[in-house]
C-alpha cells in the first residue's frame, strides 16, 4: 500500500470512529437493554449500530477489502486488506455506566497490522497511528517513556483471570513486587496512557484481537513494544498482550518466559 493510499485509509478509520462515536454518545444518554450473545457476553442495539456505522464508511473508502467486525463477522472480501472493528469494546462498562468503552478499527495488510484508531467518546479520546509515521493524540506525536529500571515502571493490568492459574502467576506477583507502582486502568486507557508515556507496561491474558489490534500499532508507532505473553506479534489468534517500553518489556518477558521454563 502506498503512502497516498494508508493515509486515505487512516482518514476513513478516523471517519469511521467519528460515526460509530454518535452512535454511542446517543444510547449512553438514553440507555439501552442488554442482550446475551451465545458466550455469554453482553450486547446491544448500541454495539450493532455502531458497527453499521463503520462498515458503511470502511465500505466507501476500500470497497475491496474485508472487514471483520465484532457483530456481524467476516464478510469475506480481499483477504490482502482486512480491517479489524470492535464497535464497542467495553460493553460491560458501557451497560453498567462505566465510562472505559471504545471503538477500535484497525487495518491488517497480509497478515500485518498497519494503522489503528482507538477513539473514546465519553472522553474526547482518540489516538490513531499508521505504519512508519508515528502515533497521535490531539495532534500532537506521542512516545512511550523511556523507562529502564523495573523500580522505576508503572504496570497496569486488565483482564488476567485465566493467568491466574498459569505457571507466570509468580512472575506477575514478582513485577509487582519489584515495580514502582501497579494500577489496573484496564480497556482502552491503559493503552493510550503507556503510548503517551505515562506507564510502562501492560499484561492481559483474556481478550481477542478485535479489542487490541489498533492499540497495537498506536503502542509499537509510539516507540512501544507489543506482544502476546510468550512474546509473539499480534496475529488473529492473539488472546493475550504484553506491552510497554522496550526495556521493561524485555525485562517482563524473560520473567514470564523463565517461569515456563522453570514449570516444564
């Protein structure tokens, strides 16, 4: 993809964020009722209309590629271009008057996600990035901190249930231990708070692509690294993340890794 042609795909993500953010805004204030989806998970007219609203737009501005979208699937397409939308990441925020939602919209060409936009309405929130050219909020360029030392990092955590009863477990017990701080920010915020400097790293181990893939490139374009939690790049399979600066990241990491190894 030429460099014309992923800032007009930027655009229609940008767009596309804008829409769904009415949307949102719209049945925040009205409320809405809460279905269950076959896993047991919330949704609402919320999340379907915003994805609507997306698709519409993504449509326009690439008609050939694929979108995948947290409501309504893949609807095939040119598989070299795929965009990747969670309309409404945070729905159980969202029912119970939380407000740390989002929309995510990220773009994957060949397998390798190039651009990302993460909006958070409630907020006035969006931060975007594409491949190469940076990340962005406000209109400013963001960077991760430059932090070095694990006594000096701020870890957040967000859905960790399932490593609960992993054999990293200890390791997790032990960053927070030697850790300056430890928060659970959770959703899109912790993302945007590590991509603009203010923590360091991330662990989650329950989630899917869809909720992570634009804050991925944000989080790698702002100088950050992003990984699943045995350090593998973020893949349609992802279910997991480990995020942060360079250092702290590669410090958890080998916590997380020698653990494995300690256990086998």
């Amino acid at each position: 993809m030429s460099t014309l042609d992923l800032a007009h795909a930027l655009n229609a993500a940008r767009e596309a964020a804008a829409a769904a953010a009415e949307v949102l805004l719209h049945y925040w204030r009205r409320g809405v009722e809460v279905e269950l989806k076959s896993d047991a998970t919330p949704v609402t007219v919320a999340d379907r209309e915003a994805e609507l609203a997306i698709r519409k737009v993504l449509q326009a501005a690439l008609p050939g590629a694929a979108i995948y979208g947290e409501e309504f699937g893949h609807d095939g397409g040119n598989q070299d271009l795929l965009w990747l939308v969670d309309p409404l990441d945070g729905t159980k925020s969202f029912v119970r008057r939380t407000p740390f939602f989002s929309t995510q919209i990220a773009l994957m060409q060949r397998g390798e996600l190039v651009l990302g936009v993460s909006s958070a309405p409630i907020y006035g929130e969006t931060m975007w990035a594409s491949a190469d050219s940076g990340a962005w909020f406000a209109g400013e360029r963001v960077n991760v901190a430059a932090t070095g030392e694990m006594a000096q990092a701020v870890i957040s955590t967000g859905n960790i249930k399932s490593l609960t009863g992993d054999a990293r477990w200890q390791a997790m017990g032990g960053l927070i231990r030697d850790c300056n701080r430890s928060r659970g920010y959770g959703d899109f915020c912790h993302y945007h708070l590590l991509a603009r400097g203010s923590l360091d790293l991330v662990v989650e181990s329950d989630l899917n692509i869809l909720d992570v893939a634009a804050l991925a490139v944000i989080v790698r374009e702002a100088g950050g690294v992003f990984t699943d939690l045995d350090g593998h790049s973020p893949s349609l399979d992802t279910c997991s993340v480990l995020a942060g600066t360079p250092a702290i990241h590669a410090q958890a990491l080998h916590r997380f890794s020698s653990s494995i190894a300690r256990e086998s």
